[in-house]
C-alpha cells in the first residue's frame, strides 16, 4: 500500500487586536481666589448679585419741554402735590399740544419722561432722513407693528428711521396704504414737534427742514 503524505498544519497566526484606550476627559478646574480652594465640575460656582447704582433724579422746572414716549413732546405746565394714602405725592403736569391733552406724571415715575433732544442730536435725525429708506420683505402686519414700536419708545433716531421709511418722496394720498400713511404722519408729527421745541422755529419751518432732508415734493395750496 502507498504511503500516505503527511500534511503539516500550518500554525495559526495570532493578531494583536489594538485596544482603543480612553480618551482622557478633561476636568474644568477653578481657583477661587478668596478661599484658595479647588472646586469640580459638579460644584457650582457662586453667582454674586450686582447692586444697582442709585440713579439720581433729574429735576424739571416750568415751561421745560419733555419727551413722554406714548404722546410725543410736552410742556411742564405745573408742579403740584396732593396726598393719597397719607403718604405725599409731589408729580409733574405735562401738556401735550398736539392731542390738547394733560398727562400727571409723579416725579418718582419719572424714568417714563425724557428731556427734548439736543441740537446735535436734531442735525442726526437729518442725516438719518437723508439717507435711502430700507426696504424690508417681511409681511406688512408685522412691520407696522416694528413701526408702531419704535414711534412709542421715545428715542428720536428710531422715530427718525421710522419716518425716513416710510417716505415716498411725495404728498399723493394713493402712492400710501391707509395704514402706512397713518404710521408715516404719526412719526413726522412726532419728528417735526421736537424739532419746532429743540430748534425753536414755527411748525412751517421745521416741516421745510424735514421735507428738504426727505426730498418730499411738496404740494401748496393757496387758500384764498
């Protein structure tokens, strides 16, 4: 019989799997200076409150023209006091013109009244005014409520780019919705009365520094 070969087994190799070894995991470490004491993660670090400064109260005197957000320009027409509660209330009175209204406002709510522009704030508004209104893409119901906004907070630039806006360069009731006309005269009163206070002009005169700044084309009548 023939001999059977022998077959040698061939021996196995052994691979060394690699072993993925854990990323070191970093550990937020802070020093506190007043204790000089290491704190972990899982500690929390103190939060101090940070006092107010005391505001100091500005004083109005009569006849001083003021700023109250809602209404536009006003006039300090008395200083009075009453006593509600047995506790004594001194307020200002503010009269505003324009909707023959008289506002009270106490003097520790003053933070509500704001005292007229300055001049170099008034030549700003004109730079504003000078400039290309922007065009916004959103949906109308929500710029005019952005609009309606910026007239009541009370700051002249924002009541500035509100009018330069919504200008269309013309007096032509159709080339305006309703409501845009409505936010445009509202913001140009508003504009045009603390020009008339801060400059110290007549209502034509500051309407013409506006217009000129606007490019309005202007559209007189002769009433006769």
């Amino acid at each position: 019989m023939p001999k059977r070969k022998k077959i040698k087994k061939s021996k196995k190799v052994k691979v060394a799997k690699k072993v993925k070894t854990p990323k070191k995991t970093k550990v937020a470490i802070k020093v506190t200076e007043k204790k000089g004491t290491i704190s972990g993660p899982d500690e929390k670090p103190e939060i101090k409150k940070i006092k107010k400064q005391a505001t100091e109260k500005r004083i109005y005197n009569l006849k001083e023209f003021v700023v109250y957000p809602k209404h536009g320009v006003g006039k300090i027409i008395a200083i009075e006091k009453a006593t509600i509660g047995e506790i004594d209330i001194q307020f200002y009175k503010v009269f505003v013109e324009k909707e023959k209204l008289t506002l009270t406002v106490p003097i520790n709510q003053q933070s509500k009244l704001r005292p007229i522009s300055s001049i170099n704030q008034i030549n700003k508004c004109v730079s504003i005014l000078k400039t290309k209104p922007k065009i916004k893409r959103t949906m109308w119901s929500r710029r005019a409520q952005e609009y309606d906004q910026k007239i009541n907070s009370g700051k002249i630039y924002e009541l500035a780019e509100v009018v330069k806006d919504l200008n269309k360069n013309t007096d032509i009731i159709a080339d305006q919705s309703y409501s845009e006309r409505q936010l445009f005269e509202k913001a140009y009163e508003r504009l045009k009365t603390e020009f008339e206070a801060v400059l110290n002009v007549s209502p034509d005169e500051a309407q013409k520094k506006m217009d000129k700044a606007l490019g309005r084309t202007q559209i007189f009548e002769n009433a006769q």
